[in-house]
C-alpha cells in the first residue's frame, strides 16, 4: 500500500480535531488588559495582596444559628459563623428523577477562613455573628446578621432570590473610633466543587474588566500574583457551575484577586475600601448551572462562559433549543439526539440527493475524459490548450466540489452541535441505556465500535489499497470518537448509520 494514499484521510480526521479545539475550546483565553495590576499602574496597586484572616478573639461566643432555605433552584444553608453561605444544594429533575448536586459544601473548625462570602477585616476579624431578623416575601427571603470587635459593627443582609440562582449581599459597615486602617473589608467566596467529577473538573478564573473585556483562564493559566481593579464580573466557574459577583452599583471592589490553596483550590477575593465613617453597599452575585435558562434570567454576559459561545452560538443555541425541545417528548436526552440527528439527516436529504458521492464520480470520470481529449487535441498549441481547460470548467465546473458541498454545510452544524453534546449542563448525568452519563465517555467503547464497523460497512467498493484506506481511515475516527462524551459519540455514530441507510435506500429507490 503506498503510504502516501493514507496522508488525505488520515490528515483529514487530525484536522477536524484540530478544528474542534481550535475554533471551540473548553477554556477560552483572552489577554490581559489595561485593568490589571501585575504591573502597578496606581497607587493602591502598590499594596501587597491580602489574603490572610485573623479572627478577633470574642469574650462571648454566640450560639450557632443554621437556616436553610428551600428554593425552587437549590436548598441553602447558612450560618451564624461568619454570616456565610456553609452549603447550597442544587435541585435537578433528569430522567423524571430528582437529583441533588452540590457545589458548595461545609468547612471544618480548622478551615473558617475558607467559608463562602465571609467578610474578612484589615485586622482582628469577627467570626460569631448574631441573627438579628430572617424574612420573606413573594420572590426573596431576607437574612440579617451582625457582629463587631473593638474597631467596628458589621452587619451583613442577603437577599435570596427564590427563583433564579442570585443572592444580594448588603453590606453595612460602622467604625466605632474613626480609625480607617483597621476597617477595610474583603468578600471571599470559593470556586464551585463537584467531588464526583474529579479532574474531569475545570476550575477556571472568570473576569468582566473595567473595559468590559472577558477573560477565562484554567488554574494552571492562572497568574495569583496579579489582580483587577474594579471589575465587572468576577470570579469562578466549574465544567457546570459559577460562583460570580455579577453587580457593584456602590462601587465596593477597588481590586479583586485570587487565593490558590494545594494547587486546586480556587477562592475569589474582592477588596474594597478603608472605611472611616457609616459606608453601605449592595453587592450580586450568580451561584449556580451554566445552564442557558438560568443565565440569561440573571445577566446574560455570564453566557460567555459557556464552552458554545463564540462565533458559532447562535447556532448552538438553536440546537440546544431544539435538543431540550424534543426532551419535552421523549424524556430521554439519547433518544433526543437520535432524533436531532435523523432531522438534520432528512433536512440535508435534498442537497445530498443533488451532490452524492456516485454522481460526483460519474462527473469526474467524464470531465477527465473530455480533458484527456482535450490535451491530446491541442498539446503543440498550448495557448488554445489553456483556453479549452478554461472553457471546460465554466461548462463543467470543477470536478468533486459538488460532493463536498454537503459536508461544508454540516461542517458548522457538527461544530456548534459538537460544543452543546461535551459541555451542556442538560446532559450532565443524563443516562442511556448501557451509558450512565452522556456527558462522560462511553464506559465500554460500544459507540466508537459502532461507528467503526458503520464506516467499514458503508462503501466496501474499490480495489485492496481501497479499501485499506477506508479501513485505516474507519478506525482512526473509531479512536477518536472513543475520546468525546458520549452524547457526541453518539451523535456521530446515529449520523453515520442514518447516512448509510439513507445510501442503501437511494440505490434502491435508484436515486442516484
């Protein structure tokens, strides 16, 4: 077999790989602005950063107070130590079974600096708060709590949002001597956690700076040296969830930054002010799915996080939509992109049936004909010989690109199509059959081996070299294919095998 025979195809399948990463990456990266302070561009920049917390030791420590709330979006508890947020469960419906996912979990006795929205002083940093009110209306519950040490009176109010995954945090600070160095407070909140995903996890910073400029960068991408000033958004998203402040209408974060703890944990810092007299501040923040529903009820620059965003989104989107559309019916994500996959087969049938693989090559064989003709007519008379090529392409066109007509119109398709089936929140321990979650790999390889023997099965013509080909070329997408989630395996699969029925079918109806 003559290995340059084996370059086209093989070529072909790394490229589209390529593409996929290229065009569509889990982590997008963009560059630095002038928003940053790696490089001190005020004087504030000047400061180190502060990620350290000493608790001011209280005479009388107050009984611990915990009040879960039960929304329609999550279950979340929350506690007098530190008036934080100890743990948010999220609620999800998938397979008509109510399932649990939670994100943010308690800390121990050794580890109260890491607690989510904590507010952390210059110096000397209240940990035991009182409740002082727990409220509700309509759309919110309303906590209140306080706490003090020799300098200053915090008081911290979340506002709970009972539909949408937004929590308000108001926070009122009061110097007691009008000192302004000990009262400058900070907002940590820690980067979401799903233990079971395990490194299949991404944690990744996500920033809206002041020019309004995203960036996402991975952990390891990730320089904690450096720091924003005043940014938009701010903070962290998982593979699946975000924890962000999204709104500062009073202007409190003067720099924010991150603390990285073992390498993997990721905490979020917002910085503000030196405070010599009553200051009030309202802050928003997102804790919950990338999920588009959700993200466009709360602020919808939060979808530019999602792996589908980019050129292609509008697109993605659409097949999104019609992804949990058909969900609606067949209440199985599997038998959903079944379905998707057999509609998009049917809506390409028109072109397929004007540019398929048979007819392309009765056109070749014919042009190559007339061009042999053409040649051996006119070879002493090159001039006439250029002309007669020229005028053969306007007649005939160039042989082959019509076949390749219906693969640059599924090309967008299966690159929209490809970034919802890896990275949608829909299909996040969406099971199927023998396939637990169709975010994940396919456990036993079945669909890569089913696309293989499909690509093996569909054209068997051709002499040996041929066919060695195609086989060389039929196992290197098997590989492939073994490495996506399977949600797109099997979208890939479905449409190989929608494909070949659909080639038998035109034989026999004589199509073609």
């Amino acid at each position: 077999m003559n290995i340059r025979d084996m370059v086209v195809p093989v070529g072909c399948a790394l490229m589209m790989v390529f593409a996929l990463n290229y065009f569509f990456p889990g982590n997008t990266v963009q560059q630095e602005s002038a928003s940053t302070f790696v490089v001190p561009r005020e004087k504030k920049a000047y400061k180190p950063l502060n990620e350290e917390i000493n608790f001011y030791h209280q005479k009388n420590v107050l009984p611990i107070q915990i009040t879960t709330l039960d929304l329609t979006w999550a279950t979340l508890t929350f506690s007098t130590e530190g008036a934080s947020l100890e743990s948010a469960d999220f609620n999800r419906e998938s397979e008509g079974q109510n399932k649990v996912i939670r994100t943010i979990f308690p800390v121990s006795s050794t580890e109260r600096e890491n607690r989510c929205l904590l507010v952390a002083l210059a110096d000397e940093t209240p940990f035991s708060y009182r409740l002082l009110a727990a409220q509700e209306d309509e759309n919110a519950h309303k906590l209140s709590y306080s706490a003090e040490n020799d300098e200053c009176i915090i008081q911290k109010t979340f506002i709970v949002d009972k539909n949408n995954p937004k929590i308000d945090l108001v926070l009122d600070i009061t110097p007691k001597n009008g000192k302004s160095d000990e009262c400058e407070p900070r907002i940590f909140f820690p980067a979401p956690l799903m233990l079971d995903l395990k490194e299949a996890d991404v944690i990744s910073s996500i920033v809206m700076d002041r020019t309004h400029t995203f960036a996402k960068k991975a952990v390891s991408q990730l320089d904690v040296h450096g720091g924003w000033f005043s940014p938009e958004i701010f903070g962290t998203d998982s593979r699946y969830f975000i924890n962000a402040l999204i709104k500062d209408d009073n202007h409190f974060t003067q720099r924010a930054y991150y603390k990285l703890e073992d390498r993997t944990k990721l905490f979020s810092i917002l910085e503000g002010p030196a405070v010599t007299e009553k200051t009030s501040w309202k802050l928003s923040f997102y804790f919950g799915p990338k999920e588009l529903k959700a993200l466009s009820a709360v602020d919808s620059r939060l979808e530019k996080t999602l792996d589908y965003s980019g050129i292609l989104s509008s697109l993605a989107k659409l097949m999104l939509y019609v992804l949990n559309w058909l969900y609606k019916y067949l209440h199985n994500y599997g038998l959903a992109i079944i379905v998707l996959t057999l509609l998009i087969q049917l809506l390409m049938l028109p072109i397929s049936l004007r540019n398929n693989e048979e007819k392309w090559k009765i056109q070749q064989m014919e042009y190559q004909r007339e061009l042999a003709y053409i040649e051996q007519r006119f070879k002493d008379r090159p001039d006439q010989l250029l002309a007669e090529r020229t005028e053969l392409i306007k007649r005939k066109g160039l042989p082959g690109f019509g076949c390749l007509i219906p693969l640059l119109i599924q090309l967008p398709l299966f690159f929209a199509l490809s970034r919802v089936l890896s990275s949608s929140f829909e299909l996040y321990q969406a099971p199927m059959l023998w396939i637990p979650d169709l975010s994940q790999r396919d456990p036993y390889f079945i669909l890569p081996i089913l696309l293989t023997v499909a690509m093996l099965a569909q054209d068997t013509k051709g002499d040996a070299q041929q066919r060695m080909t195609k086989t060389v070329m039929a196992v290197v997408f098997g590989v492939l294919t073994a490495g996506f989630s399977a949600g797109l395996a099997l979208y890939i699969c479905a449409s190989r095998v929608f494909g070949f029925i659909q080639t038998k079918l035109m034989h026999y109806f004589r199509l073609v």
